[in-house]
C-alpha cells in the first residue's frame, strides 16, 4: 500500500497553513488526522466546518455518537481521540467503555441515544425502528435525530480516512473494549 504521510504545517497550501495555525492555537498541536485532511485544498476548511457546526445535540451527546460509531468502524485513531474528549465532556473510563459497547445504563436518555446510534451505523442508516420510537421516548426530537444523523456522518468520514490511510494516533491509545470489559 501506498504510504499516506501526514503533511506539514510547510509543505500544505496557505489557507490549510491558516488553518493550521488555528488548530495549533485552539489545541496546542494539530492532529494527525486534521492535517491528513489538508492534503486537499478544500476538505480540511469542509470538515472542520461540519464538526463545529451548530448542533441541537449537546458536546456530551456528540461524544456519545462519536464514541460509538468510532467503536462499530474499528477506528483506533478516532476511539483514542474520542476517549480523552469523552473525559473532557465528564465521562468515566468505565462509562465510556459501556458507550462503545452501544449502551449507557447510568443514564436512560443517552442509552437510548448509543442503542440508536449503534443500530444506524451497523446497519448503514437502516435503524432498527424500536430504536428510533425508544429514543423519541426518551425525550429526544425529530431536530435531535436528524443531528444525531449528522454526527454519524461526521464520524464516519474521520473513521474513515485513518482507516484508509492509517496515519500514526497521536493521542494516547483507547483501552480495548473486550479486555477492558473483561477487566
């Protein structure tokens, strides 16, 4: 296989070396995956335009989706990044495994959100639809399902990319799920 290098803030174009810069700014370093990115002209800006977008979803409930999908797509790259962000959002190590094994017991709201989640990405959008009518009474909204949807899309292009191109995690390794389960 063709090796995918991973691009310096020198060698992409100046509105990539911007962009560059304000990820530098925002996270002290700019990840592996982000720079891949900016071996196109456009998808960096793209990307980082879809993850940021507004959301009726909370950061909590995206690191739900993000954990789940990242864990049906096998993406070591995007579980390592999604687990230190899932602890920046307040969950435990024990509570983040639960998640990326499609469920949420410690709360009934996000249960709902990681059984869906987990029924849309295994089955490629084909949810099961006593998922969908649980996460309604759950209190979720047809605005939060079609946000949801997106986040799914969002995770899914990062999955992926590192999945295709395996460029080197440059976050601390996630936990394997059977091992940390079984633990």
């Amino acid at each position: 296989m063709t090796a995918i290098t991973v691009p310096t803030r020198d060698s992409v174009s100046p509105s990539n070396q911007a962009l560059f810069d304000a990820l530098q700014g925002q996270l002290g370093f700019v990840p592996n995956l982000y720079a891949t990115l900016a071996h196109s002209e456009n998808a960096l800006g793209t990307y980082l335009a879809l993850q940021s977008a507004k959301s009726s979803i909370s950061a909590k409930a995206r690191e739900v989706v993000n954990l789940v999908v990242s864990q049906v797509n096998d993406c070591e790259y995007c579980l390592a990044a999604h687990t230190a962000l899932g602890k920046m959002n307040g969950f435990t190590d024990s509570q983040i495994l639960e998640i990326r094994a499609g469920g949420a017991a410690f709360d009934a709201k996000l249960d709902a959100l990681a059984k869906l989640t987990r029924s849309i990405a295994i089955n490629r959008g084909h949810a099961d639809p006593a998922l969908v009518d649980a996460f309604f009474a759950a209190g979720w909204t047809k605005e939060n399902l079609v946000d949801v949807i997106v986040t799914i899309g969002d995770k899914t292009v990062t999955n992926y990319l590192h999945a295709t191109t395996r460029v080197p995690v440059d976050f601390p390794a996630a936990p394997a799920l059977d091992v940390a389960l079984a633990a």
